[in-house]
C-alpha cells in the first residue's frame, strides 16, 4: 500500500499526500484519492452546474486555480490538481464538497451541514444557515473542553433504533470576529475560501474514530430579541431540516440519489431530539447558547 492511510467518517482511505486533519489508520482502505487526469466534462450528464457535472456514479467538480475532481461510486477519488495549487487548497474541497458527495455515493449514511460535539452520554448537533453561528457555538463547547467531532458534515447513520454521528474531523471554521473572540490571530490562519473573512483554525484535540449517539439537536436562528430561547420542533419540520441541511443536496438529483435521501429523512425525522435555538443578533453570546444547550439536553438513558 502507497501513501498516507487515515480514518474519516466511517472509512478508512488512502491519499497520495499528508492530510494532517485526519487520524492515522491502519487497515486496507475503503476508498482511495489519487493524483491522475479528470476530463473536463462527464459523457452525458444527468445535471450540470456552474462547478459540477453529475450523473450516477461519477461526479465530477472543479475550482478554478485549484483542481478537478471525479468522484467514483463511493470508492475513488481522482484528483487532476492546477499548476501552482497548493496541498492546502487542495485539501479545502477534498475534505469539504468532495467527501459529502463521496458519502452519499457509499449509501446508508446522511452527512448533515452541521456541526457535532460530545456531550456526556453521546453527541450533540449544532445546525443553520451560514452565519446562523454554530461554528461560534461549537467553538465555546471546544473552549470548556468538549470534543469536535465535525465543524461542517456530520455523517449520520441509524443504529439500534437511535442515531449516531461519525467523527470528521476536528477543526473549526470561523469568521474573524469569532476567532478573535477565542483567542485566535485570524491573519496568522489559512482562509477557508480566498474572497472570505472565514478561517481554519485547528482545535487542540486529537481526531478520534468513535461514532457517538446523538442526544439533541439545535438549529440556530437569530432573531431580534435579547434573550437565547429553546422550542421544540416537530417532526414535520424536523423532516424539512434534515432534507434541506444535507451536505451535497443540490447534487442528489444528478447522482440518481434523491430518492434513497428522502427515504432515509424519512426514518431519521421521528428519531431527532430536535429544537429551535433563537438568538440575539448582536452580540454572537456564545457562553449563554451553551448554558442553555447543556441545560437542555435530556438526561441520560
């Protein structure tokens, strides 16, 4: 076996460079990334967007400057880099678009936009739009000494009647006012995307290969109010969290998957602890998001 071996989201991979996010394995690889030519287009699309091609089994996705990527059904990934790109460009979508659409490809898991981190007794899940400030909230869970399982996907699978989330990895993605609200320089940190004031920041924990039940689900809303409040939410809306909030969505119809997606909604909704986390605007008030999230969460079975 050749190159670098890890363990991400269930799997075991190969790489043929260091990806110093994930945890070392050893074991025979489920999937395998290597260096090799990506045509431009795929032989007859199922959809095509302004960055991807898709039909079943293939997907194909480029970022100009960066790299080409094909992904292969659940199994290869063939990385086709641009003159000049740098390992850590590279790696930024690897681990980001292109690992959500390789999970959906493998089957029986749903990888959920969302952040996750151990609680006692298991996991909890932090969902939102983009500013919604979960990655602000998973980062002050982190502060008091929580692990991170995952700052953006959060792989999911039925198990036993509940739901478990598999760790990613631990790193955190913050905008500048966050980074420096924990302690972190955002100008000595690698920018998430080039045109963005959002930073990678590497969280103090090692990675770990432990999948963990999830004990409660927050999808956070700001709202124009001072206060943080919970609501419950009910399993229809939930159905529309867990359908919209997937990592990869917009690349379901193309991969011939929507329908194993809505029927694996289907089955999770009624099993989500899931509520309504409202906000202020101004300021992100992290440490009281967190009082109330561990209040919250249902005492252990």
């Amino acid at each position: 076996m050749s190159g670098f071996v890890y363990r991400t989201s269930g799997l075991v991979l190969s790489s043929p460079f260091v990806l110093p996010e994930l945890a070392p394995a050893e074991a025979p690889p489920d999937v395998v990334f290597g260096w090799g030519a990506v045509p431009t287009a795929l032989e007859m699309p199922r959809t095509v967007g302004v960055l991807h091609q898709a039909r079943p089994g293939q997907f194909l996705f480029e970022i100009e400057g960066v790299a080409r990527y094909l992904v292969e059904d659940g199994a290869t990934v063939t990385i086709d880099r641009s003159p000049g790109a740098s390992d850590e460009a590279v790696r930024l979508f690897l681990l980001n678009v292109v690992l959500a659409v390789l999970l959906q490809q493998r089957g029986g898991l749903l990888p959920l936009h969302a952040a996750a981190l151990g609680v006692p007794g298991g996991a909890v899940l932090f969902a939102g739009f983009s500013g919604a400030g979960k990655s602000t909230l998973a980062a002050e869970f982190v502060r008091r000494g929580h692990p991170l399982l995952s700052d953006d996907i959060a792989p999911l699978r039925l198990v036993n009647g509940g739901i478990e989330v598999l760790p990613v990895f631990p790193r955190l993605n913050l905008w500048a006012d966050s980074a420096r609200h924990f302690g972190f320089t955002p100008e000595h940190l690698p920018r998430v995307r080039p045109e963005e004031e959002k930073y990678s920041v590497p969280v103090a924990c090692p990675p770990t290969s432990t999948s963990l039940r999830v004990r409660a689900a927050y999808v956070l809303t700001p709202h124009g109010r001072p206060e943080v409040t919970l609501t419950p939410i009910e399993t229809a809306e939930a159905f529309k969290v867990l359908l919209y909030r997937t990592a990869g969505m917009p690349f379901l119809e193309g991969l011939g998957l929507r329908q194993a997606h809505f029927q694996m909604v289907t089955r999770m909704a009624p099993l989500l602890a899931l509520k309504r986390l409202r906000r202020p605007f101004s300021p992100m008030c992290a440490a009281e998001m967190a009082d109330a999230v561990l209040a919250d969460l249902p005492a252990e079975a």
